[in-house]
C-alpha cells in the first residue's frame, strides 16, 4: 500500500466518511471527483483489509459490535441513547467495513446487464475486461 493510501485509511476510521477522507488526502477540492476516488480506493482488497485490522486492533470486531448494539438497544445507554442511534452505530460500522455496497453493486449490474443486447454485452465485457486489468494491476502496486 502507498502512504496515501494508508493516510486515506486512518482518515477513514476517524471521518466514517471516504468522500471526506479522499478529499483531504489526495487535495481533491470537488467533492464528485473525492467521491469516484473513495469509492474506487474502498474497493481496493488491501484497503478493506486494513480497515477491518485497524477496527479490529480497537476492539471492534463483528462479535464485539453485535454485543454492544445488543446491550446499547437494551439498556438505552444511559436512557439518552435511542434505537436510531443503535441503528446509526451499526450503519457506520457497516460501511467502515464494506457491508453494503457489494451487493448494491452486484444487484445493479445484474440487471443492467439483463436489459442490454448481445451488442452492448460484448461491449460491456470489453470494457470489463479492462478494467479488471486496471484494478489487478492497482492490487499488485
């Protein structure tokens, strides 16, 4: 991993935001372009990898987590904590380790793929293909 990439990771954990990470790592002023560059940085394995070792080296692991939403829902933590904010804990950690956008992604082009012609699929496995390549050569950097 480069250093920016490892700078991107522990702003993740601090921010829970790749947008604003991407932003102040990489200098990125428009906030579409520090989105495309979170999002392409969150699908990288070694960058997933060391979010969940950096989550893990605090004490949050899935187990640890699940116990204290259990007992945050449970007791009201402190009576001012509601089940919203249960909800939004477990959201944040949900998407500091990745838990949503794989199957969003998968589902969306699926049928994306499904709607298109022989013509346009062949195009799309083109395109595919590159952009396997392009990530494959990101991983092994």
């Amino acid at each position: 991993m480069t250093i920016k990439q490892e700078m991107f990771v522990k702003k993740y954990i601090e921010t829970g935001s790749g947008t604003e990470s991407a932003a102040q790592v990489y200098d990125v002023k428009n906030r579409n372009v520090a989105a495309a560059t979170a999002s392409r940085l969150l699908r990288n394995v070694n960058i997933q990898q060391k979010i969940r070792e950096a989550l893990e080296a605090t004490g949050l692991t899935p187990e640890s987590i699940s116990e204290y939403l259990k007992k945050a829902i449970v007791s009201g933590l402190g009576q001012k904590a509601t089940n919203s904010d249960s909800l939004r804990g477990i959201d944040l950690y949900a998407r500091l380790t990745g838990g949503y956008e794989p199957i969003v992604v998968q589902q969306t082009y699926r049928m994306k793929l499904e709607k298109m012609n022989n013509k346009d699929l062949k195009m799309e496995l083109e395109k595919t293909q590159i952009l396997s390549s392009e990530l494959l050569k990101d991983l092994n950097s």
